[in-house]
C-alpha cells in the first residue's frame, strides 16, 4: 500500500515512542504548543490561525528557537508557519515583523499559513517572495490566480488575495514539497560548521493532497498515499544531506505530527483502498479520542540513542522546550518552562519511572479538554469534540466515520451517540488501547478524581 523506506530507516536506527501525542490535535495550537512548552488552551488557542491574524507567540516568550539560539545554534524554521504574523491584522505588503525572526529564527522560507488557504505566496525571512510595490496584494477584486485543483484533491479554499502576480505565479503546490526539502539542504550545508536547529513543518499530508507529478500513482492508495511517498523522499533528502556533509553521526533527528490523520474525500478514498490512516486508533484529527493526536515520534542519535529501540512512555510536543534545555545544558526557570518536562532520560536512555505523570489533551472544542493520568484518559463530555460531518464530507469525523471505518465503541451505534450513553468517558488505554468500552459508570471514583483534576489545570494559569 504505501513505502516508506526512508521514515523506517529512521525508525530502525532509532526509538519509537508509543505513547506520543500533539501538543492539540489541530495544526496551529499544536504548533504553539510545540515552540514555547505550553499548553495551547492556555492562550485560547482551539483552531487554525485566520488569513490575517496576528502573530499568536509573545515575542517575549521563550521558543525552542530562541533557546537554541541563546546558546550560539543557528537557527532555522523552513516550512509552514500558521502562527501569524504582525501586532495586528496582517499587511502583507510589509515586512512580516514580528514574525519567526523575532522568535529566535535567524532564517524563514515557507508557506506562511496552510496549503489549503490564501493568499497563497511563499515567504523568505519577513517578505512575500515576488512582492512588487507596483503591484501590492490586496483584497479586492479581481482576486489573484492561483492553481485550482478537482474536488478529489481534497479542500482547496479559494483565493481573495488580487494584486501580487509575480508572488502568485511563484506559488506552485506541486513544487512546494521539492522546495522545502531543496531549501533545507541548502540551510544545512551553509551551517554544517556550527552547531545548528532546523524545525521543518512541511505541508505533507495537509489537504489539498498535491505531491510533485514524479509521485503521482506511486503508491496504491491515491493521492493520499502520494503524499506521503514524497514526504518519506523529504526526509530522505534531508537524512542524505547529513551524511554528504559528514554530520550525522551529531545530529539528533526527530520525526514526528502536530496532530493525527483527518478523514477527508482524500483520506476516505485511502481507507476504502485498504489504509487506515490512523491504525487501530479511534477517531481523527480534530477530535480528542486517540486518532486526534496519539502520533508518530521517532528519534535518532547514533552513539546516544540504541538502535530499533522502543519506549512506551508518556511524552507530548510541549516537552522539546524542557528537554533541549536540557540537552544543550541551560537552566530554565519554572515559569519558562510552562508545561514543558525533560524526557532527554527516555529518549537517550530507558527510565523505568514515569517521567510525566499526567497530560492535557487539546482538540478543537474546550467543552472536550481532557486528561490523560497514567493508563487512564477522562473526557469531559460525550463524542470527540470534533468534525461531525459524514464520510465524504470535509468536515467528516465523529461518530458517523467511526461506523464507516468499522471501528467499534460503546457509546455508538449506526453513527450516533446512543441515548443512554453517559454524560462524560473514561478509557483504561492500557487495557483498551481502542477505545472500545466507556468505563465512566463503572469507576465513578476515578472519574471523580480526573475530573477535579482536570478542573485545577484549567484553572491554572
């Protein structure tokens, strides 16, 4: 179904975390989670930044970037940022400031938002690549021309951006997955003399599902499996650039998601195919059961990390501030350090002793905010706070595509919630990784304690 031979590299020469999860399971609070080591409802932060919102990180914040950069690593972010930019409603025909670079980032190239929205440009350092002062973007009509593609490409939102022709004409979706992965082999080579951090958010596998033409039809589950074929070569090129440049054998490489797999036309047209996107685990992003945001994280250090290793320990995205501090040996103080805590133990070594104890976990509702504490996960609230719609709908997810998919769980039938199901859920994951049975009228005294649990972390600021 799908090859990915450079991503199982990793993981053979590597550890594999099983019990991984995003900072939220939605792209932009996953991704402040995973740059400052807070939890992102702590900011109000449920959905997608908005096409002109403003920078959503206090500049005064410490970032992972900053942190590195403190201790004389270059620093460099090459891909998509979905953190906004300026104080304000963003001027896209003026410098982007702030923006990464006054979040310790010496370098910037990306999509400035998402693949799927306008204005559809690239961006290098605090500039629209191709901005012309003749011809500025605007939001007026005529809106600028940009790709289009079938509806089976998945969502592509239109563009109402007009002006900017040469920025527009710069912007190729097909191109973007090449270019990232060119763009990150040029930063390395240029930096390979001093110590260095590269964060590379790709597009890869955000809708619309647009791999470079050479990946077309290399996989046998559509497009959907295209995309990750090119993400699996991105990866590859950048592991090749290591080992050209003689720094491999330096450099701790860490893969993983900032949220689990969504269940849109694309995905749907996936599964039907034989690919279950995220496994045996219920549910997809957006929401907060397991499939939301449990994720893939693979780590590899040669010398310091064993090869084809394992660790089933709790760990989240907003534990990379803690522990880098770590790694490169700073003391950061509590309040720096958010909700962020050193795993460097787990993934250098095997603790026997939890490292984190409990777990906020963020989906796109805050009536659905739940709590992981050891094996058990408590959710406040009925379903998954999440997309609701049915199988073939863009906003697919929830109980209905639970059905479809044929997982199973007691608290639905034929796509709904049953009426008699209870008001809040408690899973034993350790027992019942899936998810099958609600256990919330069985043990109403853990559910007591989660949920007073629970209630502190929300009340803490």
């Amino acid at each position: 179904m799908l090859q990915t031979p450079n991503i199982d590299k990793l993981a053979t020469e590597g550890k594999i975390f099983t019990d991984a999860h995003s900072p939220s399971a939605v792209c932009t609070p996953s991704r402040y989670g995973l740059l400052t080591g807070e939890y992102p409802y702590r900011k109000g932060l449920w959905g997608p930044c908005g096409h002109t919102q403003p920078l959503l990180i206090d500049t005064g914040k410490l970032t992972l970037s900053q942190l590195f950069k403190n201790k004389g690593y270059a620093t460099a972010a090459i891909g998509k940022w979905h953190l906004g930019f300026g104080t304000d409603k963003t001027d896209w025909n003026k410098p982007l400031r702030p923006g990464p670079l006054e979040l310790g980032f010496d370098y910037y190239f990306g999509v400035p938002k998402v693949n799927s929205g306008y204005p559809y440009v690239y961006v290098e350092n605090d500039r629209v690549l191709g901005w012309e002062a003749n011809d500025p973007l605007t939001t007026k009509k005529p809106y600028g021309i940009t790709t289009t593609y079938p509806a089976d490409h998945g969502k592509k939102t239109a563009n109402k951006f007009g002006g900017g022709k040469k920025a527009h004409a710069m912007y190729d979706d097909e191109r973007t997955g090449t270019l990232l992965a060119e763009k990150s082999v040029k930063w390395i080579t240029e930096n390979k003399e001093k110590p260095f951090f590269l964060y590379l958010p790709t597009t890869n596998i955000h809708h619309p599902f647009t791999p470079a033409p050479r990946f077309k039809g290399t996989s046998q589950c559509g497009l959907y499996g295209d995309f990750i074929h090119e993400l699996d070569w991105m990866v590859g090129e950048v592991m090749k650039c290591l080992d050209d440049n003689g720094i491999t054998d330096n450099t701790l490489v860490i893969f993983t998601s900032d949220n689990g797999g969504m269940f849109n036309n694309v995905a749907k047209d996936a599964f039907d195919k034989g690919h279950h996107q995220n496994g045996e685990l219920l549910g997809f992003k957006f929401g907060v059961w397991e499939g939301g945001h449990r994720v893939p994280f693979i780590a590899k250090w040669s010398g310091k990390i064993k090869p084809g290793s394992k660790s089933s320990q709790l760990i989240s995205g907003i534990d990379m501030l803690a522990t880098f501090a770590a790694l490169t040996e700073q003391s950061i103080n509590e309040k720096q350090l958010a909700d962020s805590i050193n795993i460097l133990p787990a993934i250098i070594g095997d603790p026997t002793k939890a490292l984190r104890e409990t777990l906020v976990l963020c989906p796109s509702k805050k009536s659905h905010l739940a709590l992981r504490k050891g094996k058990w996960l408590y959710i406040g609230a009925q379903g998954a706070g999440g997309f609701n719609k049915s199988p073939d709908k863009h906003g697919a997810g929830g109980p209905k595509c639970v059905t479809y998919v044929g997982d199973i769980n007691s608290d639905i039938k034929d796509g709904k919630i049953i009426k008699d199901a209870p008001p809040a859920q408690l899973y034993d994951l350790q027992a019942d990784l899936k998810q099958t049975t609600n256990l919330h009228d069985q043990h109403p005294e853990i559910v007591e304690q989660m949920k007073r649990l629970l209630n502190e972390y929300k009340l803490k600021k």
